[in-house]
C-alpha cells in the first residue's frame, strides 16, 4: 500500500511540472494561470511558481502581502510570499472535492495590495484509481417463493466508486450456479446496475436457501474490486403432505395400564416450513370405543391410555392416525396403528353354583353328588388355566364332569352324621398366573340323620338301694338312656322288660314312666319278706325301624327297725314271757340261773339286742349280761335272803326308734336236796319246752338263712358276670350266742358297709349319722354304679 503511495505520488509530481509549463504558456496567452496536480500528493507538494508565471517580482510579494483569499474552510493551497511557490497544504481527495464531475477544477483567487492586484488561479485534480467499488451493504437477503416462475428478475443496488472515468465501476460479476444468471443494466450517469434473473424454478424442500456472490469491478489497471453476498431464502409453498416415518406403527400394552400411560409414538415430517410444515396428529375414522379408551397428544403424536383397558373386552384395536399440517390449505395423511393388550393375570376364577343339594343322608354311598359347579376365568393362555380342589379334611372331594369347566362335589368317604352333621366344603379355584389368583366357594352341606344308632343307657348296669317301707306311687329311682341320632331317631322310649317267673311278679309291682325313664312302686317292700330282686329295662328310639336297647336294674331293699324283739325263752304256757327258775341255796357266785333268749327279724343295728334289768329285788344277788342275755348269781346265797326273787329283764334292738320287749324271770332259792328232786322233774319238763323252742328255733334260723343264701348267691353271679374281681355284697355272718343277730355288709359309692349283730369288729368305724348301727369297712373292690335309698 505504501509502494503505491510513492508511486503515485511521484506520478503526481511529474504531472504537476507538466501543468506547471503548460501553466506558464497558457498563462501568458490568456492571463490566467492553471495548473494541474494529482488527488492524494503530499502535503507541502510544489504545484508552481505563480509570480515567476504571473511575471511578478518575488521581492515585492511580501511587502505587498501576497496571499491567497480563501473562505472560512483551511485552503487546499498555500503560496509562499518569499518565492512565490504555490505548495499543497493539506491531502486532497478529488471524490471529496469534486464527487462526482468529469473535471475537477479549484480556483484560487489571490491578491496584491498596494496597488491591489487580483490573479486567478485553476488547480485542476486528477482523478488517481484510489477507491474500490463498493456496495451499499456487506450482504443482501432475498426471499423468493419456490413457486415463482422461471424468467421472473430482481434489480440490485448498483456497486459504487468514488473515482470517476473509467476508475468506475466497469462491470459484474456473479459466483455461479444452477438457478441464477446476472443481466448489467447501463443507466448512464447513474453508472450500470445489477439485474438477478431466475433461471430454473426453485425448490425449497430441495434446497431452502442459497447463497451468491456479486462482484464488482472498476476500469483501473489493475481493476478494484467490491463484493456482496446474496442470501436467498426459498420461500415456502404447501406442496408437500406430512409423510409417517414408519410404513407400520404397531404396539402392545398390558391391560389394565394406568391411565395416562404411552403406548406409542407416531412421527410424521412435512418437507414444507413454517406453517405449511407444522404437523399435527387427530384420530381418523375411527370408532366411540377409541376415543373411550385412547388418546393422541396433537403435537407430539403420542398415543395415550384414556380408559380402562381390558383384554377379555376386546384384545386388540386399529386407530387411524390422521396427520395434518397447517397450511392456509391443510394437506392430510392417515396410518393406522395397530394396538394389542397383552393379557395379565386380573381375573380370578369364578365359582358359580350351577345345582347344591344342602342336605344329603349320612348312608349315602361314596361318589354321592352333592353340588354342581362351574369354574371360569376370562383370563387366556396360562392366566386361564385353573387348578381346582377341596380345601380341607373333608369327606369331599371334586371331580371333573364332561362337560368343560363342570365339576361335581362328591362324598369320597362314609358320612356319619353322629360324628359331624354339617360340613362346610370350601372350594379353591387356582389360575396358574403369576402371581396366581385364588377364589374359594364355601358350600354348606347338612348331613341327615338315618336311624342307625340304638338309645344308649349311661351305665351297662343299675343298682339302687330301696328302703323297705317305701311309700307307694312314688318315684323310687330314675335312668336315662341317649340315642345320637336326630329328631323322631332320638326320641326315646321307656318299658319294663316282661318275663315269666317269679321275677315277672315282682315287676308288676313297678310301674316306668315310658318319657323320663322314672321307676315307681305300686306298693311298699317289706326287707323281712324281699331282699333283692332284678328287672331289665328296654329303651326303644322312634326311627322307622326302631331300634332299641335293655339294661339289667338290680333292686336291693335295704332293711328297717319295724320289728320288735321276740322272746323266745322264757316262754310261759300261756304265751307270755314269764318263766321260773329254781336253784339251790349253796351255789357260788358266778353260777348261770338262765339265759334269756330273744330274736329280731330285722338285722344289723335294728336287730342287734341288748339286755338289761329294769327291775331285781337285790341287786346284790344277780347280774344281767347285756350282750347274751344270761343271768348268773353275783354272789352266795345267806340265810337273810328272800327265797324268791322277781327280775323283769328289758330286751330292747338298736333302731333309730328302738323297739323293745320284756321277759320276767322268777328264781326260788331251795334247799339242795329238793333242788335235785325239783332239777329231775324240772329237767324233763325243761327238755321238752327247750325241745318246742329249739325246734321253733331252727325253723326261723332255717328260713332267715335260705333267705339270705338266695341272695348271696343272686349277688355272686351278678358281680361275676361283671367282674372275676367282684364279690359278694352280702356276706352273711352268723353269730348265735343267746341272742339271734344278723351281720350284712354292702357297698354304696367309695364305702363298704356292714350291718352288724351284737358284736362289732375290732377296728371298725361308726359313720356319723347312721345311728351307731352301721360300721365302714376298708374295702379296695369298687363297682359301677350302686346308690342307697333310705
């Protein structure tokens, strides 16, 4: 830049010596002097000497105030008033000064004083090729629709230059390309200008923008250059519909997805901009249900869960997907998008009752149907596959029918309803899904009762304990039989059990109320005349055919004091108990004057005697055994004594209610010798009335003793037929010494008792309340069941 500077600027001093003779010849010719000078010379640059060619002396410039008259504006000029050298004051740039005329010329007008002296001077600038073209703008945007028709021009702004002639802008130029050519228009003063013409129609899709370079240039040597870029933006015209990037949009989503959920994403593009290329996505033809169930997000073309999803519904849908661009006339395509719902393990199975027997008999067979059912599930594939059971220890069990998803519940075993009289059958349906679901049905079955079960007694025996004496028509003892089976099979009847003999007739005594099972007597037992006796009682249920069952009932009449003593001896002729009795006067004390003797027909306490004097004349003289009932002498006789003496003797049992008798006995004291005689006579008679009493006595000793060996051996086979263990209740012990005693024994729960005679056992133990007439006994045997009534 700077090389070119100096060389210009020695071009320009050649220049101005040229002007500067041609100044001086002209000058002189015509009186005014011109010079010429180049634009951009230095400053200080000697353009002439304009009083050497004005024909001015130098020294008198300065005294005559040589100068240049300029305006307000510093002058290009300045003159020298020593030599009168015209030199350039400052830079000067003939596009500054001159713009745009031909010629460039600056007049100068300079003055002499004294006198006043005026001289013109023309300083024409040469135009140097200093200045570029350039264009009004660095860069200049089109916009030209893709329609616009081939031929169609758009004028540029022209490039300029400050340097004029042929230092202008000379011509153009254009970066090539397929769509453009350039046409130059010459508009004279206003230089040429620039004409963009399209060649080939444009498309935006193609190609949305391009870009050119015009380039102008101007006439120097060498030529300056000054470019614009051309932006053309392709407008755009709705010629393209939305285009689906897939040829098939398919998806498949699990049913019962939550709302909201993305099933899939379609995607259309539209080669157009703006509007005519902004897409939006609707539903088509497509049908209320989808709508229902589906959504589509218009500008993302999502497809959304709307609804409940549900796969036994319906498995699979076809939504038409319109997408539309919004041009001023919208271009639409449609696809369609194949939906499938994935079926997932939502429905448990269904247990639906078809037919239920609620009660079935307990003799029915194994197999026996007692329910129908069916068993679904609208789930498919291994989400439908259903495992079915019985859940339980149950006499029931499920087997399959012919018919698909029918079962049957059958009895698998015997029914007892005694044992269970209803079931619940709980029914378990299974899918084999993951996790897998479970239903369960609860099937109430009542088990029916059938007369198979005989009335039952609560013991295998009875024994009860009667008081003699009972009073008649009341209820003695009860028994009670139960029967497990139901209703009229459970109603429970009672009679006594006929059968001939003797039995037979001592049951006709009884009377069984047939209801409750109470047993009465029609009369009252006497223990003296009937001990025992045994009867069976038959319970009879009301089922079709009855059924029944008999229990042996053993009777023990159990005694009391309603019998008094009895004398047996003394016994007088005329039957009352009077007897004399003779002894010698010699005898010692101790010797037996006579034994009363008595008999009880109760036993135990009631018939266990005791002796005692209520009335003696001397009471010195004899003593009364309390137990035997014999007399004896308590010491000799003396010549004082009475020879008569009376003793009134009270034989009394040990009831609760003691009864009683009296014996008078009346002892003569004689002399030995008629003793013997009287004791001869006496002795015979004596044999014969002890014969009579003797006879009387076994007589009743014979009858109470097969009485009680008849009941002994009655309780003997009754003990052994239940137990080896078992023994007798009644162990009879007799015991004769004076007086007729009885001794029984018996049991009544833990207890064994026993009824004694005049003697007791060592060691035995009065029970409280019994009166002192009944002693327990340690006993280790026990019975079933043996109750006392008293």
């Amino acid at each position: 830049m700077e090389q070119s500077g100096r060389d210009s600027w020695r071009q320009g001093r050649k220049w101005a010596a040229l002007v500067l003779a041609l100044g001086l010849i002209c000058g002189k010719a015509s009186g005014q002097i011109r010079y010429s000078i180049s634009e951009e010379i230095n400053e200080g640059t000697a353009v002439g000497n304009i009083a050497k060619d004005l024909g001015i002396d130098p020294n008198i410039l300065k005294t005559r105030g040589f100068r240049i008259v300029s305006g307000s504006t510093e002058p290009p000029f300045q003159v020298n008033q020593n030599d009168g050298i015209l030199y350039v004051n400052r830079k000067i740039d003939r596009e500054e000064i001159c713009q745009r005329t031909s010629a460039c010329l600056i007049n100068l007008k300079t003055v002499l004083e004294s006198p006043l002296e005026i001289h013109y001077v023309a300083v024409e600038v040469l135009d140097v090729n200093d200045h570029s073209p350039s264009f009004p703008e660095n860069n200049k945007r089109l916009e030209i629709s893709e329609s616009t028709l081939p031929g169609t021009r758009f004028q540029l702004h022209a490039a300029l230059d400050a340097d004029g002639g042929v230092n202008s802008v000379q011509q153009y130029k254009l970066s090539p390309n397929n769509h453009f050519r350039l046409e130059v228009k010459d508009r004279g003063k206003d230089g040429k200008v620039p004409i963009l013409q399209l060649q080939s129609p444009l498309d935006r899709e193609a190609s949305s923008a391009h870009k050119l370079l015009l380039t102008a240039l101007d006439g120097g040597k060498p030529p300056k250059s000054g470019t614009m870029e051309i932006f053309i933006d392709v407008l755009d015209v709705n010629d393209n519909a939305p285009v689906f990037t897939k040829d098939d949009y398919s998806a498949e989503i699990n049913e019962n997805s939550p709302i909201g959920t993305v099933v899939i994403q379609v995607n259309a593009t539209d080669m157009d901009e703006g509007l005519n290329g902004d897409v939006s996505y609707s539903f088509g033809n497509v049908n209320n249900k989808v709508h229902e169930l589906f959504d589509v997000d218009p500008s993302t073309g999502e497809i959304t869960v709307r609804g409940q999803l549900d796969y036994e519904e319906d498995d699979s849908y076809e939504i038409d997907i319109r997408a539309s661009d919004s041009g001023s006339v919208p271009l639409r395509t449609e696809k369609s998008v194949t939906v499938k719902i994935k079926d997932i393990n939502d429905n448990a199975p269904v247990i639906e009752v078809t037919s239920l027997s609620n009660t079935i008999s307990e003799d029915s067979r194994p197999g026996t149907t007692v329910a129908l059912i069916s068993i679904t599930d609208l789930d498919s594939g291994v989400n439908g596959k259903v495992i079915s059971f019985v859940k339980g220890d149950v006499p029931f069990t499920l087997t399959p029918s012919i018919q698909d998803n029918m079962y049957a519940v059958v009895t698998k075993s015997q029914l007892d309803r005694e044992n269970k009289s209803n079931y619940d059958v709980t029914v378990v349906a299974k899918d084999a899904g993951e996790p897998a679901l479970i239903s369960e049905k609860i099937l109430r079955v009542v088990v029916s009762d059938v007369n198979d079960n005989s009335p039952k007694f609560s013991m295998s025996r009875y024994n009860f304990y009667v008081t003699e004496n009972n009073p008649p028509a009341v209820s003695l003892f009860s028994l009670s039989a139960s029967d497990y089976d139901d209703g009229d099979n459970a109603v429970i009847s009672y009679h006594i059990l006929k059968v001939a003999g003797y039995e037979n007739k001592v049951t006709s005594y009884l009377n069984i109320n047939s209801e409750n099972g109470d047993i009465l007597a029609l009369k009252s037992f006497d223990f003296e005349t009937l001990k025992t006796f045994q009867f069976q009682v038959v319970a009879s249920d009301s089922g079709t055919p009855s059924l029944s069952s008999n229990v042996t009932v053993n009777v023990f009449i159990l005694d009391q004091n309603d019998n008094a003593p009895v004398i047996l001896y003394p016994v007088s002729s005329n039957g009352s108990a009077e007897g004399v009795e003779e002894i010698p006067r010699n005898v010692n004390a101790g010797h037996l004057v006579t034994k009363v003797r008595a008999y009880d027909a109760d036993i135990g306490y009631n018939g266990w005697l005791l002796f005692s004097l209520q009335e003696v004349t001397d009471h010195s003289l004899f003593a009364l055994d309390r137990y035997t009932g014999q007399i004896r002498t308590l010491r000799s006789f003396t010549e004082t004594d009475e020879a008569e003496h009376k003793l009134l003797i009270l034989v009394k049992d040990n009831g609760n209610v003691s009864l009683s008798a009296t014996a008078t006995v009346i002892v003569k004291l004689v002399e030995p010798k008629e003793a013997f005689a009287a004791s001869d006579v006496k002795s015979a008679a004596k044999d014969d009335e002890e014969n009579n009493v003797t006879f009387y006595l076994m007589i009743t000793l014979g009858s109470v003793s097969v009485l009680f060996l008849i009941s002994i051996i009655v309780l003997i086979a009754m003990q052994c037929s239940k137990t080896t263990d078992y023994t007798s209740k009644y162990l009879q012990e007799t015991n004769y010494d004076g007086t007729l005693c009885h001794s029984i024994q018996y049991r009544s729960g833990d207890k064994r008792y026993m009824l004694v005679g005049p003697r007791m056992s060592i060691g035995s133990t009065i029970v409280p309340g019994s009166n002192a007439n009944t002693l327990v006994l340690p006993d280790r045997r026990r019975t079933s069941a043996e109750v006392r009534f008293i």
